[in-house]
C-alpha cells in the first residue's frame, strides 16, 4: 500500500494541523521582514570589504580561508555582488542574510519539536535565540549569514540524527549537511559538528556513525592543520577562564530576559553586573529540575542525548571562543557580539526540552496551561531583550552608515583623482576606522571595473582628501 500523498494527508488533517502549519511559515516570514526593514540602515562595513578584495581573484580563492575559517558560500555570494548587482547596493547579500536567520530559525525550532517540544513553544524558542538582543550582532551585520547558515546546517544534520531508525541514506545525507557547514563557517561548523557527532555515536551503530562522521572530521582536521592559521594573542589562563565562563552565564541570562546592555556615547557597552549572577541561577534552578525529571525517569533518552550534545557544544565554544578571543575583546563586550547568539542556540536545546519533558504530566489541561505559561515567559524574554536588541543595532547601524558616508566620498575623490595638484594615496583609506580594510588601492580597482559607479559618490569634505590623498608638498619618492 502506498504512503498517503500530500493532497490526502491535506484532505485528512485536523483544524489544528493548519494552524501549525502556518505557524511555521508565518514566524520565520515575519522575522524575515522585520529584518528586511533594515535594508537600508546597512551598508558594507569592516571586514566585509576585505572579502570584497578577496574576490577580486581566481575563484579557487574561496578555498584559501578568510582570517582563519573557511567560507566558501560567503565567498560566491559577495562575489556574484560585486560582479553583477554591483557594489553601490548590497541586495543579495542582505537577501541571503535574511534567509539565513530563517532558516536558523526553522531548524532550531525543528530539533526541539522533534525533541517533544509543542509547536508554539518551540518557534517562540527559536525566535528568542535567533532574535536575541544581546546577541545582536548575529541578526543586524549580514556579514554573519555564512556562519547562521553553518549552525542552521548543523542543527538540520541534528534532527536527522535524533530521527528514528538510521539508515545508510541518512547517514550520508547528514554527512553531506556537516560537510555544507563546513563550507558556509569551518568555525562554528566545528562547534555544530561537536553536537551532531556525540548524538550520532550516542545513538547509531558503529558503522553508521563512522559512515557519516569520517568525511566532515577529515574535513576539519585538514583545515586546523593546513588551511588559514587563526587570529590568536596572548592572554594568560585568567582571562580567559573569565571570558569563556561569563560568556556562557551571559547567554543563560539572555535568553530569559536578563542580558541587558547599554551602549554609551563612545561605543563601549557595560554590562550590568547582575547578569551572570542571574545565569548562574536560572541555569542551577533549571538544570536542578531536569536533574529531577532525570532521576524520575521522565527525561527520554533522545532528549538526555541531544541536551547533553549541545551543553557539550556550547562549553567547547566558550572555551574556544575564550581561548582564541580573549586577547581581542574584553570581557564588558561579550554582550551585544555575536558569540552570545552562537551559545545561546545551543543552550535552548539543553535547556527547554528537558524541562518541558519533566514538567509534563498526564493531565492534558495542565500540559496546555504549563505550554501557554512557558510561551508567555520567552514572549516576556524577546520583550525584555528589546532595550539591549535597539541599542545593539543601533551601533551597529550607526558603524555602517558613517563607513558609507566616508566610503561615498571617498569615491567622489577618487573617481577624480585628487584634482589636478595632489595625487591618490594607494594605502589611504576613505574610512580609516570603521573600514580600514578598504584602501584607496581596491576602491580604484572597484571603481575602474565598474562595480561601483563614480555616480555613488558623495559631495566631499577636506578631511576626506586628506585621507585618500597624498600631501601637496609629497615628493613622489614619497608616493608608496
């Protein structure tokens, strides 16, 4: 007998089958749009332009790694950018951006449901660690797609893992979803690969799991030991210890409302000291709980699997993210980074299935009531996130749109080249602090290849040919 189609399984569903169904089309559409309104608050900022630059060369360049990661999907689309919708838009990469966060966004919500978590719940879930205000970063700089599209890929090979009754398809099907998160960001890949890895070994045979983890862990120990060295410094056992522990209890905090940031007039986010003491103590009352519905037998093993897998994944971030960031970020800007939306998608999984699974009862009532109790408590997350979300973007926004100011002008000089006195300044930059990777050298090579238009140029000021010029009284020996 033949499985139902999907007209019959239409024709047979109930009233509430609908409903979900637009649920799960109508939350990751509208998070699209809510971001899609930010179009044009945004424009390339920062190390966007260096992979502007990058590529400039052979397409083999997307294999060459960019500042210690491998991102071959954001290669293709900053290139196809460049060279057919042309750089004095940025369509495409928003569009991608904005695909990317839905799809973080449905395969999150996937895995808790699959993980016994009610539909409602589960995409409001996903909409606090997706949309999270002080993990902001991660939905307002469209530089991060590369890396949402590596975590929605891991936790896509995740719920094909948790699925019943492996099998060889399977398996090579979440090989292949690994080994695509390992072209999207070979970084947090890693930390993606962590989760599905432990609940494969956990829960297939041997063979499958050798099958389907072989080829995405040769992958990535090829790349540690030859591909692009990673940024690192020095930083003594201290701080780091310190970064990576406030990075996980900032992200416990976060997703129950409790990581606030406020960003001054100078950049510097300070974050109140009550927030990793709030994580601390959401995450030592939560975890008393599951320890409860475990000891109760009341947690599944395929949820005591994957919670372990992710809590496993999230520590192994923090202690990467500490150990290689350390240096570079102190410790008041955690919140507000993206690093606290990475942690924070893992700690869903570790945390609202297994409590979900020990509070749950045989009473239907009472598992309705507790399901509206626990969609009204992210709801009041997402909404108490919102001062953190609106000051965080608004950084953010305001980085890029002075970059674009000074980048605009910056054009207009060089289009002209300086005038007839002075001379351009290869190793000027028309943006030297928000954009230093942007030189006079690449924006004429932009611009003599038609991917900006001199017609995107802005009036100029005095400081702007300062910057991109060379003094009137430089000799040519001076000229780089």
């Amino acid at each position: 007998m033949e499985p139902p189609g999907l007209l019959d399984r239409f024709r047979s569903a109930t009233l509430r089958q609908p409903v979900e169904w637009g649920l799960w089309a109508a939350l990751p559409l509208a998070g699209m749009i809510w971001i899609g309104t930010r179009y044009d608050h945004g424009y390339f900022y920062f190390d966007e332009w260096k992979m502007i630059g990058d590529t400039r060369g052979s397409w083999f360049d997307m294999f060459s790694g960019f500042q210690g990661h491998l991102e071959v999907v954001s290669f293709v689309i900053y290139r196809v950018q460049r060279t057919v919708f042309g750089l004095d838009n940025h369509v495409l990469v928003y569009g991608a951006f904005m695909l990317s966060l839905a799809a973080l966004h449905v395969a999150l919500a996937l895995v808790l449901r699959r993980l016994g978590v009610p539909t409602l719940l589960a995409l409001a879930s996903a909409t606090v660690a997706v949309y999270l205000g002080p993990g902001v970063q991660g939905m307002s700089w469209e530089f991060m797609l590369g890396i949402n599209f590596a975590l929605a890929l891991s936790l896509f090979a995740g719920l094909l893992a948790l699925q019943r009754a492996p099998t060889t398809r399977r398996a090579v099907a979440v090989a292949a979803l690994l080994l695509l998160a390992f072209a999207c960001d070979s970084g947090v890949a890693a930390f993606g690969a962590v989760f599905v890895g432990l609940v494969v070994v956990l829960q297939w045979s041997p063979r499958l799991a050798a099958l389907t983890l072989s080829i995405p862990a040769f992958a990535h120990v090829m790349w540690f030991v030859f591909g692009e060295e990673q940024i690192t410094g020095a930083a003594d056992f201290s701080k780091r210890f310190t970064f990576a522990n406030r990075l996980f209890l900032y992200s416990v905090a976060a997703l129950f409302g409790g990581g606030d940031v406020t960003v001054t007039s100078t950049g510097d986010p300070t974050i109140p000291v009550d927030a990793a003491p709030l994580g601390l103590g959401v995450l030592l009352l939560i975890g008393g709980c599951i320890a409860f519905g475990i000891v109760r037998r009341r947690v599944s093993r395929p949820v005591l699997i994957a919670g372990g897998a992710a809590l496993a994944a999230a520590v192994v971030m923090v202690v990467a993210i500490g150990w290689t960031r350390a240096f570079l970020i102190p410790t008041s800007n955690i919140v507000g980074s993206r690093y606290v939306q990475w942690c924070a998608v893992f700690l869903v999984v570790v945390l609202v299935p297994g409590l979900v699974m020990t509070l749950r009862s045989d009473n239907h009532r009472r598992n309705l009531a507790l399901g509206a109790v626990g969609v009204i408590v992210t709801v009041g997350a997402f909404v108490a996130n919102l001062g953190a979300l609106n000051e965080g973007r608004d950084f953010n926004e305001g980085w890029s749109d002075t970059s674009q100011l000074a980048i605009r002008r910056g054009i207009t000089v060089v289009a002209n080249e300086c005038g007839p006195v002075r001379e351009l300044n290869p190793k000027g930059m028309p943006s030297p602090d928000l954009s230093p990777q942007l030189s006079v050298r690449l924006l004429r090579a932009l611009l003599d290849e038609g991917s900006i238009p001199a017609s995107f140029g802005s009036p100029a000021t005095a400081d702007t040919r300062d910057l991109v010029c060379l003094r009137s009284d430089a000799s040519n020996a001076d000229n780089p």
